[in-house]
C-alpha cells in the first residue's frame, strides 16, 4: 500500500509538471513588439486625428520588425513561413487576415520599458479626456489586435460593423466574446522583451498572455547605455577644446596653417554623431586634408621660380 501511494503521488507530480500543449493558434492574437528606438521613430507628436487601426492603410510609425511584405523580416516569415496565411497584395488586408498582429509602433519608441508595457497591454491607454484623445482613435496593442479581426452584424443598423465598434458590440455578447481570440503570444526583440516582461509582472497584468519569446533581450541590464552617456559627454568636452585650437590656427614646420573652417552644417552634421571619439575623428581628418592642401600651395611658387630660373 505504501508503494501504491509513492507510485500515484510520483504520477501526479510528473502530469503536473509536464506543460499542457496550447490551444489552436486561432485562440490567440501573435503580437509583435520592436525594441527601442529614437523617439520620432514613432509618433512623438500628439496627433488627434489618427484614424483606428482597422481603418488605417499603411504601418503607422517607423520603428518595426518589418512589414507584412517584407522579404527578409520576422513579420512576414511568421505569417507566411510558420503559419502559411494567404499572401494579400495590400498590407492593411493582411493585418486583417493574419495571426499576427504589427500594424504601429510605441508612441514613443525611446521611451521606458514600463511605459511601453502600459502602451502595449493596457485597456485604458489613450482613453478619451473631456472628449479628445492625444493618439485619436488608436489603442493599446491587445486592443488593436482583436480589433482589426473583429467583424459583428447589427440587426439594428442592418449592416456588418469593422473594427473598434464591432469589437464592442462583441463584447456585450458573451457567447460572441468567447469565439474571439482573447488570449497573446507575445515576440519581442531587445527592449519590447523587457516591456513584455514589465507587463506580466506589473501590477495592471490582466492574465491574458500565454507565451514570451524575447529575442536579444537586456533582462539583466545592459551598460551600452551608461558607455555611451559617458562617451557622448566625453566626446563633448574634447571636441570643444579640439574645435577651439584648431579653429584659431596652428605652426607646422614653420608653415602657418590655414585657420580650419568649420560651418555650421559641418558642424551641426559632426555633433550628431553618436561616439564622441568619431566626432574628434571627423574633425583631425578634416584639419589634416586642409593642411595637406595648404602645403602644396605653399610649394607652388618655389617650383615656378625654379623654373623660370
């Protein structure tokens, strides 16, 4: 008897821990989320006339994993490769067709993993205030993913609604609610992983995400950032000081060389460079073509007259 109890208790332990398979990917909205980005890769001016998801023709923002009909991106090789979807010609039928779900970045791609978790899952981001939304009529991520698939009859306006209505309508009907994909599967690259993971452990996790695929994902930190704080601010100093020496001139070999001039679109072009070493860099190249120059003019003269002599 005693065996018999070890025996079912070591059973029970092993189905347990076995993982239950997934349900049909029909169930579930494939969300993918970019990393991070400059912040005008998104839509960092507020925008109230933004049209809904659904009704919305192209990508909205710049920062993605590639298009619909990308050849060589994450986004069509899931839809085409992995789940064998039909190949529409426009991008705004796919979305609408498709288990995956990439049809607009972060507001504000540069922004905190937190933030981007609220943007991403959030029901009540961009919720109307006093009438006027900052984005219009976009939502959250998990929003626009039911709603670009969410088609529903009115019996009382006799026609098939689209979109964020339709998705309403939906859910007032329990039985309708239920037949729609409710629950995620979420990939993310590099920062969107940790925004993923802000959202399953935040404390507005609404328990609807199944599976986390993060690609290049920082989940312990990262000091690429702080590297590059330093350097820029390091960058800043010396190119001052570089840019002030050179600018006033300088003797080589008893030449005097001609004062460096540094326009402003230069000089705007050479401050925007991200490591501050590639700014000094730029700027001895520069010095050194124009004394190049400089000193094969000053031997000009010296060859005329020896020929003339």
């Amino acid at each position: 008897m005693k065996y018999l109890f070890v025996l079912i208790m070591a059973f029970s332990i092993n189905c347990w821990s076995i993982p239950k398979p997934m349900e049909s990917v029909e169930n579930y909205n494939i969300v993918l989320v970019h990393g991070a980005y400059q912040a005008d890769k998104g839509e960092p001016v507020r925008n109230s006339t933004l049209n809904e998801a659904y009704y919305t023709e192209s990508f909205l923002g710049d920062a993605n994993l590639g298009q619909y009909n990308s050849t060589n991106r994450i986004t069509r090789w899931l839809a085409q490769r992995v789940f064998e979807e039909e190949n529409y010609e426009k991008n705004v039928d796919k979305v609408r067709n498709s288990y995956v779900y990439h049809w607009r970045s972060f507001s504000n791609p540069a922004n905190t993993s937190h933030n981007n978790a609220y943007e991403m899952a959030d029901r009540t981001w961009n919720m109307a205030e006093k009438g006027v939304s900052e984005f219009g009529k976009r939502r959250a991520l998990f929003e626009e993913a039911q709603e670009v698939k969410s088609s529903f009859y009115s019996v009382s306006k006799d026609d098939t609604l689209h979109g964020q209505e339709a998705l309403d309508s939906i859910r007032q009907d329990p039985d309708l609610f239920r037949k729609l994909a409710s629950r995620y599967v979420l990939v993310s690259h590099s920062m969107g992983g940790v925004a993923s993971r802000e959202y399953v452990q935040g404390d507005f996790y609404n328990g609807d995400v199944d599976k986390i695929i993060t690609l290049d994902s920082p989940h312990e930190g990262t000091g690429a950032l702080n590297m590059q704080i330093k350097n820029e601010a390091r960058g800043d100093l010396i190119y001052d000081q570089m840019a002030s020496t050179l600018a006033t001139g300088v003797t080589t070999m008893g030449l005097t060389a001609v004062p460096l001039l540094l326009s402003s679109t230069a000089t705007n072009l050479a401050r925007r460079w991200p490591q501050g070493y590639s700014r000094l860099f730029c700027l001895l190249a520069r010095w050194f073509r124009q004394m190049r120059c400089f000193r094969k003019l000053s031997r000009r003269p010296e060859t005329i007259r020896r020929r003339s002599s």
